[in-house]
C-alpha cells in the first residue's frame, strides 16, 4: 500500500464527507477510493469512519490523525519540490470562491490556466458573503475588506475599484448628485454584502465620507443590482469589472468622479498550512497574476 496516497485519499474523503464526492476530485472510482481507506484503516488497525448508508461521519480516531496527515503529505510534498521530483504540472481539483465580479473576470482567463494544466480541475463557487472553508473544503476564498478571522491564512493582492453609476436617462430625470451630501435624495440601489448595505463610503482624497442611504432595492448579488442599474432604476456603485464596459460605451455614467467610493482591500484566504499542495499554488499564483495585471486593481 502506498500509504501517502492513502492519507491523500482518506483527506479528500474527510473533506468532502463523501467516498463519491471524493473520488470524483481525485479522478478515481468509487471503489478504488473505498479500498484505500480500509487498506488505510487495516494498516494502522483503528476505524477512521462510521459509515452507513446515508451517512459517513469521521471517528473520534480518524478526527485525531488529520493532523498528523497533513504533517506526511506537506512533508512529502516539500521533499518533492525539492527534489524535483513532483510533475512541472499540477493536478486534482481545487474549490475556489470569490465575488461574482470577480468570478467573472477571472472565468474571461481561465482558459490558459487549465491549458497549460491539463490534469487540473477548477470548481467555482461565486460567493457574496464568506464561506466556511474547512466545512466546505474550500481550498482559496476571495474576500473583500478586512479578514477578522485569524485562524486562516491571509493575503492581500490587491485592491478594489468602484464608481458610483446610473444610465444617463436616470440621470437626466433625477439630476447628478455633486457631493455625496446629496447621494440619499436619489434612488439608490444596494448591493448588500455581508452587512446591511444601507450605508456607502466615499473619499475625498483624504478623508473616508460615510453615506446613510435608504434604498429602493436590497439584493445580495452584485450582478442584479448591475441589471437594475443599467436598466435605469437609480444609483449604484458598482465593481469597475461590471460598470467600466459599460461607462466607455456610454451605457452608464460615472455619476460622482470628485467622490469615488473608497477603495477595498482584496484578500486571497485560505485554511493555515504550512505548505499549500502544487494545485492549489497554481491557482493561487494565478490569482494573484491575475490581479497585478488590471490596473484597477493592481494599485
């Protein structure tokens, strides 16, 4: 028995809660998959599952040894590294969550990235508020703003832009707001991430310009308040990603350039571990590559 493998194998399964579940990520059968785990149960003579026929839940054993686990397999992986030994490209399935912007303008470039890797597998999860990644097996999040959560793994790659939009026939009906003093007199429409989206922030250059609204609309999805905008339901601000196309083509206008809304840190999370497997890296470096190339973001 490949006893490495194995690990891999029963932490995918821990992971996911599923013998199925798992072995779709890792490219396997079923079967195969079950196999590894008793082999695996057999050679260390403990039960690492209860198994039934609706559920699969670890045991107080197998909660015990995924410490010890991940202490083999980032042992093995850094060995390999460098050795050389691990294949130039990477491999499995790697979950990946980030706001639907920014799932979009990754998506647009996605393509190269699993080109250039043809054994790995990206699943995204466009999320508005943030996950429970442990729970989930989530292996990287997107978050915007600050990260209160000190048990993960945090890194900043770059930061947001926003313009507060309208289309220009709400413009013309309703007047363009000069200062933000007169943003709450207009129809505002509100992306309500994680909070209650009743207040906006803006900068004057110097200082942060906090907003009390009261909203026409609430929706947790940036992509409909963009659709409402565009539609010319009112005020938004929006993720350059969404408005900049449609500003250059003159579908909606940047309403309060004097005023832009302040900027947000963009944070790359992920749960803490001493070494992130090769697929998981990629993705990551992709990421970040991503980013420093929009100018937007980048600075």
């Amino acid at each position: 028995m490949d006893i490495v493998c194995a690990l891999r194998t029963f932490m995918r399964v821990a992971e996911t809660g599923s013998f199925s579940a798992a072995a779709a990520d890792l490219g396997l059968t079923q079967p195969a998959v079950s196999r590894q785990v008793s082999a695996l149960e057999e050679h260390l003579s403990i039960r690492l599952f209860h198994r039934t026929t609706n559920a699969l839940a670890l045991t107080l054993e197998g909660e015990q040894i995924i410490t010890m686990a991940l202490k083999v397999i980032d042992a093995v992986d850094s060995l390999n590294e460098a050795s050389g030994a691990e294949a130039a490209n990477a491999m499995g399935r790697v979950r990946l969550a980030l706001p639907a912007p920014l799932g979009l303008y990754v998506s647009d470039r996605l393509a190269q990235l699993l080109d250039q890797h043809p054994g790995l597998v990206v699943e995204l999860l466009f999320r508005e508020e943030p996950s429970d990644l442990i729970g989930e097996a989530i292996d990287l999040e997107v978050r915007l703003g600050l990260v209160s959560d000190s048990s993960l793994m945090c890194r900043r790659i770059g930061w947001t832009t926003a313009f507060l939009c309208a289309a220009p026939a709400y413009l013309e009906r309703r007047g363009v707001p000069k200062a933000p003093a007169e943003v709450n007199t207009h129809d505002c429409i509100c992306y309500s991430r994680a909070g209650d989206g009743r207040s906006w922030l803006f900068s004057d250059g110097s200082n942060e310009i906090s907003v009390r609204i009261s909203p026409r609309l609430v929706a947790n999805s940036a992509l409909a308040v963009h659709r409402v905008v565009l539609s010319g339901g009112g005020l938004a601000v929006l993720s350059h990603i969404l408005a900049y196309p449609d500003m250059e083509a003159g579908r909606l206008i940047n309403a309060m350039p004097d005023y832009p809304p302040v900027r947000l840190p963009i944070n790359l999370v992920y749960p803490s571990r001493k070494n992130l497997p090769l697929r998981v890296r990629t993705v990551l470096d992709f990421l970040v590559e991503a980013v420093r190339d929009d100018p937007f973001m980048a600075s």
